[in-house]
C-alpha cells in the first residue's frame, strides 16, 4: 500500500530500547531496567497507535 508506514511493534520497541540502555549503562543496569523498558515500550506502542486526526490534535500556543 503506497503511503503506508510500517510501525515497529512491541518487542521492537523493548530491543530498540534494550540496545540504548546496553550502550549507554551497561549489561547489568540494563537488565535491572528491564520492567521499566517493557513498560515504557508498551506505552509508546499505545501511543502510536492510538494518535487523534490531524483535525483533532490540539494546538500549542506560547
């Protein structure tokens, strides 16, 4: 389908975050992180999935 855009799923979101976590902490933070990533990768996926019409979305002024 032309235009469409492939989104990651979950456990793409928990690697991609996993990955991060590996290079910016290390092995061992990283796995006591690992609830926190799961979670925080299951609501991105919420997000993106449920984002409002362009119609809809609110404005941001100063």
């Amino acid at each position: 389908m032309a235009g469409s855009t492939v989104r990651p799923s979950a456990a793409d979101t928990v690697k991609q975050l996993n990955d991060q976590a590996k290079a910016l902490w290390g092995e061992r933070r990283t796995a006591e992180l690992q609830g926190s990533l799961e979670d925080t990768a299951r609501i991105l996926t919420e997000l993106r999935e449920s984002l409002p019409d362009r119609g809809v979305e609110p404005g941001f002024y100063p």
